[in-house]
C-alpha cells in the first residue's frame, strides 16, 4: 500500500506512454493515465482525472503530475473535491523526469510529501555539493556486463537497492558523476554493456550498499 501517481496530460497517448515509463521503473506503483478528453480529443477531462485519483489511492495518497497550464488547474481542481483534499498534491515539476523520480520514491515506500519532493527535485540541478555522511568510505571499479548498461530498468533497480540505508554513493564514468540514488542521474551517464563505471560509497551502510550494488551487476540487474 504505496503512494500513487496520476499522469495529466492534454493528450491521451503522452499520459499513457509517461505512465507506461514510470511503472516500468516502479512495477509495485500504481501509476494511470488520465489525458486527453472523453472522446479521444486533445484537452484534460475533470472526470477522467477523478476517477483517476480514486484507482490510484491505495490508502497513502497520490501525487498528480501535468504537463501544461489548464491540466494543472484540472488537476488541482480534482485535488479541491475530494473529501480529504491533503490525500493528494499536484506537483510542479517536469511531467517525464518528475513521473520517474516519483515512482522510485514511492516504490522505496516513502510518504506522501516525499515522493513529491522527489518528482520537483527532478526538475532541480544538482550541483549542489551534499555532505557525505560520516563512516567508512568505499571505492571499487565494476565492468556492465547487461545489455543495456545503467539505462531505464537497470538504473531504477540500482537507485532503488539503496533504500533504507545511511550511506551516500556516487558513481563515476570518466568525467561524469551521479547520484546512485537518483534514476535520472544514472541515466544521465549513458554507462553501457563493457564500461566500467567507478562506485565510491561513504556513511555507516556503505559495505552494505556496495555489496548489493555489486550484486545487481554480478546478476547482469536480472535480464
């Protein structure tokens, strides 16, 4: 019993196309489409999106995600009637980005106002320096063997291994670092089958977060 996520957008097949992309990150999340009108035309339907929210709480609330102006004010119109309008929130942030970066949060089991923070973040910058947490630090090279490398499905699983421990941990592909906690961010590296990315992994579960790291990639991430 997770948080859910609504998808609003003025076309039916972009909303269940970015829908589409974030279950595949997240397969436990309930995330659905409501785009488009009644009929099939361009435009964003209140109806649509209410029943939308209602198949998308589970108990913890959901997160709405829009791609233009008069989706948003559909969206929070929608968040408005509800019985309990502090059951959902309608996020601004970057509807592609946002849906990913939401979906791994809310597949991590973490609260309402987490996974929203998460899908605005996407939208963000990140070149802010974070300190690392204190404890041991931990650096090893690993190869990709898996066909796609840290690309969509790999990427998620890697992010979402992390979940629960106190440890910070970058990867690094020549020049490029990520947050091995952020999807996006692997993606960004472009990493494919036959490079060898550098993991350097700081705080008191770095050990724990590297063996699990190492693990995904000794199983090729299960393909």
């Amino acid at each position: 019993m997770g948080v859910g996520l609504v998808i609003v957008s003025h076309s039916e097949r972009l909303a269940a196309g970015v829908a589409e992309l974030a279950a595949q990150m997240a397969p436990e999340v309930a995330v659905v489409p409501a785009g488009g009108l009644a009929g099939g035309d361009l435009g964003t339907d209140f109806d649509k999106v209410s029943a939308a929210l209602s198949d998308a709480d589970s108990g913890s609330g959901v997160v709405l995600l829009y791609d233009l102006g008069s989706a948003q004010m559909t969206a929070e119109l929608a968040v408005e009637s509800l019985g309990d309008p502090d059951t959902a929130i309608v996020a601004d942030a970057p509807l592609v980005e946002g849906a990913v970066a939401a979906a791994v949060e809310a597949q991590g089991g973490k609260d309402l106002d987490a996974v929203a923070r998460a899908a605005v973040a996407a939208g963000v910058g990140s070149d802010i320096e974070q300190p690392a947490p204190a404890g041991e630090t931990i650096t090893e090279e690993l190869e990709l063997h898996n066909e796609v490398g840290l690309h969509a499905r790999p990427a998620a699983l890697l992010a979402r291994s992390l979940t629960g421990l106190q440890a910070d941990v970058r990867v690094r592909l020549d020049d490029a670092e990520a947050d091995a906690a952020s999807v996006l961010g692997l993606m960004g590296l472009g990493a494919r089958k036959g490079d060898r990315v550098t993991l350097v992994a700081a705080g008191p579960d770095a050990g724990e977060a590297m063996r699990r790291i190492r693990d995904l990639v000794s199983t090729n991430f299960g393909d």
